[in-house]
C-alpha cells in the first residue's frame, strides 16, 4: 500500500512525516537524507492565449514592467523563475501570488498575468503560449529522498526502483510533446531571450 501526500510544503522525513519524497529545486538541503536523481528540469515565461489577445507578450525582460505577473507565495519557498521574473518586473508588485505550482498554472491558464512555469508542464499545453527563453538560473532538478535507514527496506526499494525510471520516461515523453508544440507555433510567437539579461 502506497499512501500518497501532495503537497507544496517539504515533509519532515527525517521525524517520519513521510518515508519518501520527491524534492525538486537547484540543490538539496545537506542533510542525512539520502537521494536518487531522475529529472532536470527548466523553467520560462508563460501566458494564457487569452491574456496575450488583450495585452500582447513581451519581447524582452525591460517590457515585464508594463503586464501584470503572479509571483509566488512565501510557502512555495524560493522558485527562481518566480525570483528572475520579479527582478525584471521595475519594481511592479505583482496582480496575485500563488501558493501551489497547481495554483500558480491554473492562474496563468486563467488569463490573470504571466507567471514562470516548469517547461515540461507548460510547453505541451496548447492554452499557454512560451514568453521567453529558459531562464537559466531558475534550472532545477527532482530528485527521491529517503532516510538512509530505510533506503534498503524492501517496500522503499521496489518503490524507487519502479518510481525513478517511470518519472524518467514519462519527463521524457512530455518534454518531446512540449518541442513538438513549440515547433508548431514558431512562426507565431518567438520568446524573447533571457540568457544576457542580469
């Protein structure tokens, strides 16, 4: 039996909040967790199809400050795409914050302003259109943790032996969905970069 918990918030394993979790971020916590990697992931800009019809895209990280952008909230901790986003916002506080990856997808699917998205959730989404680049600093990876006592029980064994190369294939298959999306609407929109941008 698997007992499942999404959340946003990082469970205490360590106290035994949970046995396993999947962490996602620039680098794990030091800590006496142990960890299997099995995704990297990026990040960019995004909007809804409807919110580009009434307010356009931008075309450089300078044009942030003229659209309405949702940043996220203090318990999502630090989502470097949201950070990035902010710094070029011209200190324009943002329309909404989003306290959950879920939420802050479902506010930008809903036209309320641009928000940064993991690539392998928006890219193969036909109802969001790409803004910029990937944002370099906001690379990430997702990695199983477990405490290092139970990281040879059998029930957590058989889990991230089935768990790590199910995640790998299906980040796989959605990340080629996402290119051949991209692909489709290239002559229509083109992100601006974000590579020289500080």
């Amino acid at each position: 039996q698997v007992d499942l918990v999404i959340t946003d918030r990082a469970l205490d394993l360590q106290s035994g909040e949970a046995d396993l979790a999947i962490r996602t971020g620039k680098a794990l916590a030091e800590s006496d967790l142990v960890a299997r990697k099995v995704a990297d992931h990026e990040m960019a800009l995004y909007c809804s199809r409807d919110y580009a019809a009434r307010r356009g895209v931008p075309s450089s990280p300078d044009d942030l400050a003229d659209h309405d952008l949702i940043d996220v909230s203090m318990e999502m901790g630090e989502i470097p795409g949201a950070t990035w986003m902010m710094r070029h916002s011209g200190g324009k506080p943002p329309i909404t914050r989003s306290n959950s990856m879920g939420s802050l997808v479902h506010a930008v699917k809903a036209g309320l302003g641009i928000g940064a998205l993991p690539c392998t959730i928006a890219d193969p989404d036909r109802d969001l259109l790409r803004c910029s680049d990937c944002i370099e600093e906001a690379r990430a990876s997702s990695w199983i943790v477990t405490r290092r006592d139970l990281k040879d029980t059998p029930r957590v064994r058989a889990f991230i032996d089935f768990m790590a190369p199910h995640i790998q294939q299906v980040v796989r298959q959605t990340e080629e969905r996402g290119r051949l999306r991209l692909a489709e609407e290239a002559a229509t929109v083109v992100p601006f970069p974000t590579k020289n941008a500080s």
